[in-house]
C-alpha cells in the first residue's frame, strides 16, 4: 500500500486508530473531521506527512467540497476509509428532523458520494483501497427504532455491490462491520450507562478492529465482521429462525 489515504472521523476512536496502523504505510494522509485541534494533534504523533481539513460531513455539499478542496491541494486519495460516524436520532421520537437528515448524509450520503467521486480514479489507475467502517448493527434488524442500524446495513450493500463492480480493475472495497469498541462512540450517544452495565466480553479495542479491518481489505473481502465473539454470533444474527432459538436459549424474545 501507498499514496494518500483520506480517513474521515479522524479525530478520535477507530479513525485515529486507522492513521496510527497506517503511518509509514501510506504516502500522506487527508485526515477529516470537525475538531481540528484533535486532528492537529493526532498529525503531530504521526511520521507520516498530514493534511486537515476540518469539515462537518452532514452538510450536503460535504463530499464536493471536501474532493475540491483535495484537488486544489494537487492530491489524489489512494486509500478512502469512510469511517466518520453518530448513533443517530431514534426514528419515532425525533421531533427535529433535520436531525434524521443530517444524520442520513452523514451515514449514507457522504459515504456515497466519496465512494462515487473517488473510486473512478481508483480504477483509472488500476489501485485503491476503500474502507466502508459498517457495524454489526447492519446484519440484523432490532426493535430499537433506530436509523443506525438500516443505514449500515446501506453501507454493507453499498460495499459489496462496489466491491463486485471494481475488483478486477484493482480495487479492494471492503465494508467492516465492528461489535462494540472502545472509542468516544457511547459517550458522544449519552450511553455511557447501558456501556458501564455490559460486560466487559463483548467489548473490543480499536487496535483489534483497524487490524482486522485493513487485513481482510488487503484480501479484497466485501463484508469482514470483526471480534471472534461477532463472528461465532453473526450467522445466528442473520437468521431469523437461528436468531429466535438465540434468545429463546438466553431467555429472551
Ligand atoms: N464504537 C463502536 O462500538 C462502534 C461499533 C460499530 C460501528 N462503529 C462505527 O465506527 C465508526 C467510528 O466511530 P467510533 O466508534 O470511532 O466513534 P468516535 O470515537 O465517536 O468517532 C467518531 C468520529 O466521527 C467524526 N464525526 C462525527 N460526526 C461528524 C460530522 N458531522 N462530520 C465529520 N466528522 C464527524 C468524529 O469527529 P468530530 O466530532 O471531530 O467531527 C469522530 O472522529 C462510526 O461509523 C461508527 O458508526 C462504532
């Protein structure tokens, strides 16, 4: 791997983690997100030579902004981790609903349209890696009312329809699909609580994610599910019928 690697939600969690596991890996980076100073910051740890921008990703014009802004700094993205990411408003209380519309361009749109301006170039130039940061949340429905979960299940559909429609021409596309993982997500969500009364099993680091991650895109896997215990429980998940025995056996509906 090298070139530019553009990783949006840099500035904290699993898209710091990316740049860490990417440094001297990687050409330059294009880190993105709307806390500059924590993006500065994370530059300064890094070996690897850094561009911040400091965009809010849930504005419409986001992406076109965003590529312009890289073009003019005569950069072209080799490696896109579309990875910046919210829990979301709960589809039947919201009463601000352009809180769900941002919410849609940040978690569908702006992952789109990046996917759309800067995948061509990928394959024009025969190389490219494309990291869709999913979420286990998209394999299965559940009755929290949500948009979190239905808008990765876009991004795992989204990435593998990619992942067919460009393998051959040398780019991998890969939508990772994370349980739950230490990084600033619950305490940006206010679930700070529900976090504090899991155990601690189903908990995973952002260094075993990234890893996970970055290794199954260098395979060009469509789809990794990341976490052993994600893995074992995915395809129970997924079924309906298998998904009922489940909770039936753990003594829920
Ligand atoms: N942690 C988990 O348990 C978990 C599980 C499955 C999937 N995921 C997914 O993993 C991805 C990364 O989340 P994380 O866990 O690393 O959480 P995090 O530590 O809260 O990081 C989220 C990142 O997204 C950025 N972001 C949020 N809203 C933005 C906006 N409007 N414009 C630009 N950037 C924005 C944040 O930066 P600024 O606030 O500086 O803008 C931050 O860098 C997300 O897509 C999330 O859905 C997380």
């Amino acid at each position: 791997m090298n070139g530019t690697a553009l990783i949006t939600g840099a500035s904290s969690g699993l898209g710091s983690e990316f740049a860490r596991q990417l440094d001297g890996r990687v050409d330059h980076f294009i880190l993105v997100a709307r806390r500059g100073e924590k993006l500065q910051a994370l530059a300064a740890s890094l070996s690897t030579p850094s561009t911040i921008i400091e965009q809010d990703l849930s504005l419409a014009d986001a992406p076109e902004t965003l590529c312009e802004r890289i073009e003019a700094l005569g950069l072209i993205v080799d490696v896109l981790i579309n990875n910046a990411g919210i829990a979301g408003p709960d589809l039947l209380s919201v009463t601000e609903f352009s809180e769900q519309r941002t919410f849609e361009q940040l978690m569908m749109k702006t992952v789109a349209e990046l996917c759309s301006r800067l995948i061509p170039q990928m394959q024009s130039r025969g190389m490219g890696w494309v990291i869709n940061v999913a979420s286990v949340a998209g394999r299965f429905p559940s009755s929290d009312s949500g948009n979190y979960g239905p808008a990765k299940a876009y991004v795992i559909a989204l990435s593998e329809e990619l992942n067919l429609a460009v393998k051959n021409n040398g780019v991998k596309v890969t939508a990772l699909c994370p349980g739950f993982t230490h990084t600033e997500f619950h305490a940006v969500a206010g679930l700070m609580d529900a976090k504090t009364n899991s155990p601690s099993w189903i908990w995973y680091d952002a260094s075993t994610v990234v890893r996970e991650g970055l290794a199954a895109c260098d395979k060009g896997r469509s789809v990794i599910i990341s976490g052993r215990l994600y893995r074992w429980l995915d395809p129970f998940l997924r079924s309906r019928l298998l998904r009922d025995t489940l909770l039936r056996l753990v003594g829920r509906r």
